[in-house]
C-alpha cells in the first residue's frame, strides 16, 4: 500500500486524539485515527490475558458476540488461542506480520503492542492491499502509541484488568496479583528481565518484584508459607515492607532486617517467607544477594548451569536477631541468572532434573518467553494440577555501560 498526499497522520496526532478521550474511550479512539492514517478497513487492539496462551477483543458491538465470549454490561470480551497463530509469531519476533497474500488482495496485518519488552498485545488491521514498506515501520511506531496509550489509561479504569480475567481470580490470588509489578518484563540496555507467576489451585503466596533507579536494579523473590488468604497476606506484609525500605533508601542487610522484625512481631510463630533479595551494581557488573532459606539461583555461563554458591540464612521472620549477609557475584556479560521458587523445583512433579537441560537448550530465548516455557512445561508434566506456585524470575546480563542504559 503506497502512501497517499496526505495519506499519513503524525504519531503525536494518534496520541493527541487519544488522550483527549476519556480512558475507557482512548484505545476505541486511537483505533478510528489508525483507521484514517493507513486506510483500512477494521482495527482491533487485541490484549494478552493473564494465562499468557490467549490474547482478549474487548468490544462494545453486541454483533462480535461470540460463544466463547464474556459480558459485563456493554462489555463484551472474546477470547482467541494464541499457539500457533499469526498473533503469536508477531509477538514472538517483535515485527510487523502479515497474514494473507504479499502481493496483492486484501491482508491483515498484525503489530506487537509491546512496552520496554512487555508483550502488552497486538494491533491487528483489515487493509485492502499489502502495506509497502514505509507503511509497516508506521505501523510498528503507531502500535508502539497503543502501548502507550494502554499503560497510561488501565491505571484508571478495571476495563482492562476484566478482559484479561479469561479465568476468574480468587481473593487470594487478586492479592498475590497486586504484590506483582505492573509489567513483568523490562528491556533496559544493560540487561533483560522477566518474571512469571503460575498459581496453584490453592494460591501459596509466591512473589517477585523489581525496580530500576539510575545505578542500580533491584531485585527479590519470595514465597510465603502456607496457602490461599493467609500465605498472601503474609506475602503483602514482607512485600510491603521490602518496598518501604527500599524506597526510603535503605541497604540490602537493613531492608532484610526490617522485613525479618515484621514478620517476626506481627506474623504468627509458625509463618515465615524464605526468599532472596538482590541489588545489582550497573557500574560495577555484580550482584549483592541475601539468600534468605530460598531455593539457590541458576546461572547460564557459556551454555554451562550452575547453581550460585550462596550460603543460607534463616527464612524471614523465623528468629528476631537474624543478621543476614550480603554475598557477592561477580557478573560477565552473556550471563543469565535464573530465580525460582521450589513449586518449580519440585521433584515430585518430575521437572527438577530436566530444568538444568531446559535452560541450557534455551539460550536463544528472550526472558518474556523462558519463564512462560518453565511454567507450561511444569503444567504438561503436573496435568495443570500445581501442589504450589511455580514462579521464575530471569535475568539477562547483556553488560556495557550504565550510559547504554535507557532510562
């Protein structure tokens, strides 16, 4: 599709127009403006669920209604199988795809929605010849605007937390989601990371977390005891108070301590979280842990896995005077690091002794998609009956200058 005078509108017009809607409206928007700029015939936003094997229309035309689909007042939300459909090699390869004919006739054409690595969703157009080139690098740009456009907007509305429910969430497990951060993966230059939750029928308090200043990242996994309301409830009190500390600006040992004195004085004696906390150093290339009773973390050197020789301290909130240490890992550029919880460990499901091959056969995968590949092979083996949470938090150390960092 050759561009036409006056045939392509401005990226800041799309987010213009789509910020002048009201939130729940803003997606609906900037899909009529894609419409215009490239000609085509249908635009649809298409957004990953929370089960990551499924991408959601959400739609308000009650003729989209469909068998599989969910209703929530003029809401209408349809579910599609993502496994080895166009959506899913656009995800996969990041790129423009296009599904029909390259020479002539109608197309569609499908472009990953995707924020800092975050695969948010897909854009999908009905366009009535194929896109030159031009054309697809616009389409890329414009559905980076629907990243944007989403990120900015599901803070203020459920609209879009709904759709991805294609499975509805117990009152644990809706805890244990908002202990999670907001994007479960992030492209950042020095390194690459991704984390993934796979809950049990009975939610057992597993979590992750992360966040990013200019010299360093900061890392932790944690997985409470027990199940359901009462492992995440203790999972918020020690989340909560590893955020609080981290956030006022405390050390490594010291947000360890205070997050050991709450659970130890507020939890019941026979509650405790083993987990790891980690800092990693962007200018000097080496990570800080606190091995906290957890499960040891893998790294991937060469196509060789090893376990990190970390020494074991007490579980959070077991003993008051616990002093935990601080060890070192020295970081080389290729390395990845891999943190699980013992849901994924578990010799019982049969997974432990092929997670080493695992890893070391996946090298050419990107984060987004190990965690995902760990969790589903667990669930093949298990039938999709999980005793505990299966959680995996990757990290990639791409190396370079803290400069090379886009913040």
């Amino acid at each position: 599709m050759p561009w036409r005078e006056g045939h392509r509108t401005d990226l800041g017009d799309l987010l213009a127009a789509a910020e002048s809607a009201a939130p729940v409206d803003a997606v609906d928007v900037l899909t009529v403006e894609l419409a215009k700029a490239v000609g085509a015939t249908e635009v649809r936003l298409l957004i990953a669920d929370f089960s990551g094997n499924a991408l959601v229309r959400l739609t308000t035309h009650a003729g989209d209604l469909a068998a599989d689909s969910r209703v929530h007042g003029q809401e209408i939300a349809q579910r599609l199988a993502l496994a080895g459909t166009p959506y899913e090699t656009a995800l996969r390869s990041q790129q423009v795809v296009i599904d029909g004919d390259p020479h002539a006739g109608p197309v569609r054409a499908i472009a990953p929605v995707t924020n800092r690595g975050e695969a948010i969703g897909v854009v999908e157009l009905a366009l009535p010849e194929p896109p030159d080139g031009q054309t697809e690098r616009y389409l890329a740009a414009a559905a980076k605007a629907f990243a944007f456009v989403l990120v900015a907007n599901r803070r203020f509305t459920d609209l879009f937390a709904w759709g991805q429910r294609s499975v509805p969430l117990s009152l644990a497990a809706e805890i244990q989601h908002r202990l999670l951060p907001d994007a479960f993966t992030c492209d950042a230059g020095q390194f690459t990371l991704a984390g993934w939750v796979e809950p049990a029928g009975e939610v057992g308090g597993d979590t992750f977390d992360y966040s990013l200043d200019r010299t360093t990242l900061h890392l932790s996994m944690t997985d409470a005891m027990g199940h359901e309301v009462d492992a995440a409830l203790l999972a918020t009190l020690l989340v909560g108070c590893l955020r609080n500390t981290r956030r006022a600006g405390a050390g490594l040992a010291a947000q360890a301590q205070a997050a050991n004195q709450a659970l130890f004085t507020r939890a019941r004696p026979d509650q405790f979280v083993t987990g790891q906390l980690a800092r990693i150093d962007l200018n000097t290339a080496t990570a800080h842990i606190i091995n906290a009773g957890h499960p040891l973390p893998l790294r991937v050197r060469a196509g060789r896995v090893e376990a990190l020789p970390l020494a074991p301290d007490p579980p959070f909130g077991m003993f008051a005077d616990t002093t935990y240490r601080v060890q070192q890992i020295p970081l080389e550029a290729g390395d990845r690091l891999v943190f699980l919880t013992d849901g994924v460990l578990d010799r019982n499901t049969a997974a432990a002794d092929n997670i080493a091959a695992d890893l070391a056969e996946a090298g050419d995968l990107h984060p987004r998609e190990l965690v995902q590949q760990l969790t589903r092979a667990l669930l093949r083996v298990t039938g999709g009956h999980l005793t505990d949470d299966a959680t995996v938090l990757c990290l990639d150390w791409n190396g370079g200058p803290p400069s090379a960092n886009p913040t």
